[in-house]
C-alpha cells in the first residue's frame, strides 16, 4: 500500500473549502490555510510516533476503523461546514478521535499551531478537530477498500516522513511529546518498520469490517493455540478410526459380545454427557474410558458453548437516534446513529429521493452496539418537519422530543406524532420551567444525605449531589438567577459542614455554554457564569482557595445540541473534584 496521506487531505480540504472554513471562523483564507498547513503534518507526525509501539499501532487503527470515524468525510464535508452546527460536530468529532487515537489532549497541537500561524486559539482549535476528523476519514476510507490491517498501518505512516519533515519543528513536535525533529526523523522509520515485522498480519479477505477488526483483539499467541488445537483434532481422529476399526473386528469376532460392547459404549457415552462441566475430576475420570468419539463430541459442544458466549456479550445496549434541525430557509441539518450499513443506506436513499441530495445536510453514523430504528418505519410522518423552518425533533429510541417551531400547539404536531408513532412511543415537547423544577426536587432531595451524621464528605459522593442542581441563568447574563440562590445556599452549606470536619474539597466550577452564537462569545460567558458561582459560594463562606472557576464554552456537550432540551443540558455549571 502506497499513500501520500497530506497530498490525500489536501485533496479534500480544497480552495473552496477552505475559503468558506475561514469566512465560519473569522479568518482570512490565508491564515486558515496557514493553519491547515501546519496541522495535517503535526496529526501524522502524532500519528506516526503513536504507532511505534505495538500497542499504540493496535489502538490508532482501531481508532480509525471505529463508527465514530466517518469514511465518506469527502463527500460530506462541504454539507457540515455549511451551517455551524455542523461545523461544531465536526470540530468536537475530530478532537474526541485524537485525543483517543494519540492518547493526547489535542489542545496542546492546536496552542502550538496558533503561536506559530496568528490564528486565533478559538480558530485553531477548530481547525484541528477538523484536519482530525478528515485526516481518520481519508485513512479509513483508503483502508477499507485496499483491505487494510494493521500490520500494515505502521509501514504506511513511515511512508510520510519525507513529505511532513519540511513542516515539522521542535515546538510542533514537543507539543506532540514526540521530542526534537532530529532524534524523531532519526528513529522513527526503524521503529515503525520493528512494530509492522512484529504484528500477525491476517490474508486480507472480503469481510465486513467487524470482521476484520477481530485480529486486534487476538491475543499475541493466538497462532500458537490453533496449531496446538490443530495437532489436537488430528490425534481424536486418527483414535476415532482406530476405535471403528477395532469395533469392527470384534463385532465379526464375537457376535453377541459385540451387542455388548455397543450397549456399554452407549451408556458410557451417557454418562459422560450427564457429568456436570463443574466436576473435573469425576470428567477425568470418565474420560479414561469413554471413546474418542465421545469425547470430541463433548469437546465441539464445549468449543459450541465458548463460541456462542461472545455473540451474547455483544447484544446491542443503546438506542437509535435521529435529530434534526430546520433552518430558516427550510434546509434541515440531521446526525443520526444506527446500528448496521443497512440502516444507514434505508435513511439517506429516503431523505434523498424525497429531499434531494443538496437539500439536507445529514450525517449518519453506524455503531454495531445500536438497536434496530424501529423509528425508521415511521420516517414519512417526520419528512413533512424537515421542511417547517426553525423545527427541532430528536428521537432517542422510543422517545420523541418536539421544539422549536415543531412544538407550537396551533401547528399541532404533537397529536400528529402521537397518532403516527402509536402508544410505544413517549412524545412531548421540551418545558424549561418543568425542567428546572424537576432538578430541583431532585436536588434537595438528594442533598439531604450530605447533612445526615453519617455523611463521610467523600468528593466523588458530593460533586454527584451538586451536579444534579440546575442553575438556569438568563440569555447572555451571566447573574445568578433566583431560582439557584436556595440550592447554592445549600450546597455552601454542605461544603462548609465538610470544611468545618476538616475534609476541605478543592472543587472546580466549570461553566458550559451551547453552541449558538460565537465560539468566543460562549468561551467568555461560560468563565463568567462560573466565576458568578464561585462567587456566590465563597461569599456564603466556602473557603475561596477550594474553589476555582473555569469556562469551556460549548466544548464537552452532554447530549446533542439539536434540540430546546439538549441545549439546555448543554449549559450548565458542573462541579470537578480536584486532586
């Protein structure tokens, strides 16, 4: 396999796009192309030293193979960059597969290439996630369709090493934990070249990719237990034959004592299927005497067993999920997670012969741990919404949750879905006063324990309780509203009673935004709101070196932003035990 990985992403990130990745970030093209330069050579670089090491190889192509990563990233990338929801699922995609893949923090690369470019930090941070997530999409994709495994990833990275040099410097490189160029292009290509010599190297087979997966997750000596398990089923036949034959000479023998023979075979053969699997020494002992027969039937039985319990252990655990958003001019933008690629192409061949391909911005993820979309039967009635400027509609399994334009009660959605979906289906609109109040019974009721004799002030346990209070401040105001003054007053309380034991918690305040408006906007509202809070606190006594307050912007969302609902779990303050 032969691949200039840059010249590859260069491919995707084209004049235009990088024009219009600019215009969203506020950037002249010329610094967003800076930017891009720089990046896509850093990630491989990363990339490269991550696969030095046996382990780190197995964990990168995992990484790039996940469901996570999106292989069609060509295709898709000018319908997410139009909107900024998109673009924001793209960026915290991109950063959450390095941060993985590289084992981390991608903010360091992305402080790194903004000291060195003049981009903004907002922007290169961006802009990392991005390069991060096309850089996995490309890789993937060049992957699957040469039938790619590991072994091979390592000697394909070294490959690039006479096109990023040129781009690398000490600082790029530090930032990475790679150390300085000189000792990285000096070693790196003999480690890479000891790891792919190192790794089994499975025949390439026209599998699905689950499958193709499964030798990442072989044990090293794996090879060693089939040819021992080889030489095992070899032997059980050559005693299987020897067994009919000499059968067979005592039945032409000895008539009547072969019907013998036969009859305490057979009750043999029973009684070693009656022995319990718990009892290896009685087994033994039956096995001295049991036919060779008998005993590979129990072995194939028990290899049965072994085998059907991974198929168990991957039974599918979470839900399906669809979420849209309708922009003013009735364009939607819609992610979606489903269980398997049949799924997948059901979903875009309906939004696309009743949509058209340029009339929605969609991107759909395969993720085998997935349920059925049970909701997919169901997909005529939700088209109409797709089309109603300014809706909102996610279905998380068998929930559906309306806002936005889609929950006024004079369009009647709401009876309209519930007629559609049928009782299985719990479906409502998002209410921020019945939010807040139910996290605020939750709240109290919770804290309650915090103030009993037996309270041991454990972080974890307390960070738990004051994470479930909801302090839901006014649009851009960054004033404790009055409906959080009870719950922080109660949670200084607690605090102080802890301090007071002489277990001080040091505990961040960490302030959260959702994605509307600019990205440096809600960076410096988040820190405001969060400083607010501590604020609050220390002025109610807390120790006021406990407490540090720190914001985030829309970064770490909790759930998806397309939604009333989900923006509003998205802002939020949450409280961080410190060490």
């Amino acid at each position: 396999m032969s691949l200039n990985v840059i010249q590859l992403v260069q491919s995707v990130l084209t004049d235009d796009i990088v024009r219009q990745l600019g215009a969203r970030l506020g950037l002249p093209a010329e610094t967003a192309q800076k930017a891009l330069t720089a990046t896509g050579p850093a990630l491989v670089a990363g990339m490269m030293h991550k696969s030095a090491t046996l382990e780190g190889a197995r964990l990168l192509f995992t990484t790039i193979l996940s469901p996570e990563v999106d292989g069609h990233i060509a295709e898709q990338l000018p319908h997410l960059l139009a909107s900024t929801s998109g673009l924001n699922q793209l960026e915290t995609v991109g950063r959450q597969l390095l941060e993985r893949g590289l084992n981390r923090p991608a903010d360091l690369v992305s402080d790194e290439v903004a000291r060195q470019t003049g981009a903004p930090a907002h922007a290169a941070h961006a802009i990392t996630g991005i390069v991060g997530a096309t850089l996995f999409g490309v890789l993937k994709r060049y992957l699957l369709d040469g039938r790619g495994n590991v072994g091979q990833l390592p000697a394909l990275l070294g490959q690039q090493l006479p096109v990023i040099t040129p781009y690398l410097n000490d600082h790029l490189l530090g930032a990475l934990g790679v150390g300085g160029l000189s000792a990285f292009t000096g070693s790196i290509l003999s480690q890479l070249k000891a790891v792919s010599a190192h790794i089994d190297q499975p025949t390439p087979a026209g599998k699905p990719v689950p499958e193709m997966l499964a030798p990442i997750h072989v044990p090293p000596d794996a090879v060693v237990r089939e040819e021992r398990r080889s030489h095992a089923w070899l032997w059980w036949l050559l005693a299987a034959v020897a067994a009919v034959l000499a059968f067979l000479f005592l039945r032409g023998c000895h008539g009547g004592a072969g019907g013998e023979a036969m009859s305490a075979t057979s009750g043999a053969q029973t009684a070693v299927a009656a022995q319990p699997a718990s009892a290896p020494g009685v087994a033994s002992g039956t096995a001295a005497t049991a036919t060779p027969a008998s005993s590979a039937a129990a072995a194939s039985t028990v290899e049965a067993s072994a085998a059907s319990a991974p198929a168990a252990a991957l039974e599918p655990t979470k839900d399906s999920q669809l979420a849209f958003t309708v922009n003013a001019a009735g364009k939607p933008t819609l992610t979606a997670t489903v269980g398997n690629e049949a799924e997948k192409t059901q979903l875009i061949d309906e939004l696309t012969k009743r949509l058209g391909v340029a009339n929605v911005v969609q991107n759909v993820t395969v993720d085998p741990q997935v349920k059925p979309a049970d909701w997919l039967s169901h997909l005529d009635g939700l088209l109409p919404l797709m089309a109603l400027p300014g809706a909102e509609v996610k279905v998380d399994g068998t929930r559906v949750e309306l806002s936005g334009s889609a929950a006024e009660t004079k369009l009647g959605w709401l009876g309209k879905l519930k007629s559609l979906f049928g009782a299985s289906y719990q479906i409502g609109t998002f209410d921020v006063a019945h939010a807040v109040a139910d996290a605020t019974e939750n709240f109290r009721s919770a804290i309650k324990g915090l103030f009993a004799p037996d309270s041991t002030c454990v972080a974890a346990d307390v960070v738990k309780v004051l994470n479930l209070q909801v302090i839901n401040f006014a649009s851009a105001s960054a004033r404790v509203p009055a409906s959080a003054v009870e719950d922080l007053s109660q949670s200084a309380r607690a605090l102080n009673a802890c301090a007071h034991n002489g277990r001080t918690m040091r505990l961040e305040v960490a302030g959260y935004s959702d994605n509307v408006g600019g990205a440096q906007a809600n960076l410096q509202l988040s820190k405001k709101r969060a400083e607010a809070v501590r604020a609050y606190l220390v002025n109610a006594g807390v120790p006021a070196d406990s407490l540090i307050a720190q914001g985030y912007g829309d970064a770490n969302p909790v759930t998806s932003n397309d939604t009333a609902g989900g923006r509003f779990t998205n802002r939020r303050i949450e409280f961080v035990a410190q060490q």
